[in-house]
C-alpha cells in the first residue's frame, strides 16, 4: 500500500513537473505533450575546451521513442547552450553538424557537438515539436576546466552594439558567441525598450527593439530559420527559462508554427512575454541581416507581481 502511494506521489509530482514546463514558453504557450528527455556527454563530466559531444534522446509518455518530430523553425530540434555568467549563447541543431538519418529519427537520438570555453554551469535547452503538440526540457550541466567563468556583470543599459556573424551555411552557426565581446565598429546598434517600467511576474510585457547600421534604420531584415526574431530568456541562476519568437509590429505573435513571416522587415521587432519569476533577466534576441547572424542580448530585473502566481495565459 505504502509503495503504491509513494509511486503516486512521484506520479503526481512528475506530472507537477510537466505543467511547470508548460509555462516555459512566455505568454504565448503552445500546447505542451507529455514526454521526457535526456542528454548523454561525451565525455562526461564534460572538460573545458574539449569538443563535447551531445546525445539528445527524447521518450513519449510511455518510455517509447518520440518519433515522428515536426519541423518547427525550420528545425526538428533545437538546442541553446547559455553560461551561467549570461555571457555566452549557443543556438545548435543536430543537421548543423550531420546528416540526420532515419534510423536517429526512429530512435529519436540526435546528436550535436560543442566545444564549452570555460568551467561553471550551463544551461542546455532543448526544443521539439510533434502533432500534438511542443515540448521544451531544460538541464544545468556542470563543466570541469581551470578557467572559470567570470560573475554575472549586472549591466542594465538599453542602447548597444552587438556584431554580426557570418553565417557558416544556410542559418548554421554552431560557435560559442560572447554577447559581451561583440561590440565593433562595424556592429549593429541595438534599442531595446519595455512598454511597462518596471515588469511585474505574470504580467504580459512587450520588449522592443529598433535596429540601426551606421546610424541608418535596417529595414531589409530577413527570416532566420523561419521567425524573423528568435528568443532565448534565461533567468540569473539558470533556473527559469523561455523560448520564444518575436516579429514586427503587430506579427509579433510567432509561436503558432502557421504565423505569417515576412520576407523583409525592420527597423522594429517586438515581442510579447510574460515573466514566472522575479529576479534578473537576460533577453538574448537572434535576428538576420543579409548574410549575418546577430545576437543581442539584455538584461531585465522582474519584480514579483501580485497577481496568483502559476498561469499566465
Ligand atoms: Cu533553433
């Protein structure tokens, strides 16, 4: 009887889990299936400046491979890697590395390779999609070296310049990007401004932007994979995260796979977000221009709200 019940409870509690990933996904949630995944390193624990292999393996409800994945931004899966110190991004698909082959899909095994610079924690989030529905998992992975990462440098300034990097393939760029380093001359000046001063948990804020190249409004903006701007929001401490999509005014509502995307677009990008908890954010934004991936990156501080916490719809 005892057994039965602590099996419900961890049944319940699994369950609990599953819900709270439903709200991964900002304002706009998309209808969130139930099924787990893993991440196997290579090596593990995982070493500083070693080229780190990544096995994502993703199970339905049942145990049984998640096979067939949808295509959603132009990708079966998605994966972003982002430093505890919130200084550096990584967006990685399996494709930008390998042909992706049947027998993988049917396993439902993808692999990626990254080369992690320093030691600390990491954030590695995983997105997919089938028929019924997305399913987002986050795991904090622990990265042994002699160089570590640096403090989180609290900088809650609105205007910068961020640099572009030229994309190695169609929509491919599987190097680590140092938001902090980015600044250059040549670089894209970026502002970005919130519609609420001080945002509260629970409350929807729009975050805009408004790009500028040697101080002429960028207006010839082009999709990266499939979404005009890609978001990855983590929260200091790496224990709350959001993926989402953002576009022009009035298209800003990206999530549902059926959005209109543009050809061309700019100066202004917004998106609309919703916070679950309180505390210091950091909004990287992915956009394209030309043959360029640019990565932005701000920093919000959330406040608690006073609304019943949990749905945010
Ligand atoms: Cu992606």
């Amino acid at each position: 009887m005892g057994k039965i019940n602590l099996i419900l409870i961890v049944g319940v509690l699994l369950i609990l889990a599953g819900c709270m990933q439903g709200h991964d996904h900002g304002s706009h949630s998309m209808e969130q299936i139930k099924a787990q995944a893993n991440v196997i390193t290579n090596p593990s624990p995982i070493q500083a400046g070693e080229l780190t292999s990544l096995t994502a393996v993703f199970k339905d409800d049942k145990g049984k491979p998640l096979y067939p994945l949808m295509t959603h931004h132009g990708r079966k899966v998605h994966m972003l890697i982002i430093s505890e110190d919130l200084g550096m991004i990584a967006h990685l698909h399996p494709d930008d590395f390998n042909t992706v082959s049947e027998e993988m899909e049917l396993a439902s095994q993808y692999e990626f390779e990254f080369t992690f610079p320093k030691a600390g924690k990491y954030i590695v989030a995983l997105d997919v999609m089938n028929n019924e529905g997305a399913f987002s998992k986050q795991f904090v992975v622990n990265v042994e070296g002699a160089e570590k990462l640096s403090k989180i440098n609290k900088d809650l300034s609105t205007t910068k310049i961020f640099q572009g990097f030229e994309e190695q393939g169609i929509d491919r760029y599987v190097d680590p990007v140092f938001v902090s380093d980015s600044i250059s001359e040549s670089g894209y000046t970026v502002k970005f401004s919130t519609d609420v001063d001080h945002p509260h948990t629970h409350e929807e804020v729009t975050l805009s932007y408004h790009i500028e190249k040697d101080n002429v409004p960028v207006t010839d903006l082009v999709p990266f994979l499939d979404a005009p701007m890609h978001f990855g929001i983590v929260k200091a401490g790496l224990d709350g995260f959001m993926h989402t999509h953002g576009g022009p005014p009035g298209m800003s509502d990206q999530d549902d796979h059926d959005a209109t995307v543009p050809d061309k677009f700019g100066p202004d990008l917004e998106v609309k977000v919703s916070f679950p908890e309180p505390g210091l954010w950091q909004i990287f934004g992915q956009i394209k221009h030309e043959n360029k991936i640019i990565f932005t990156s701000f920093m919000m501080e959330v406040i608690e709200g006073h609304g019943i916490g949990g749905d945010d719809e």
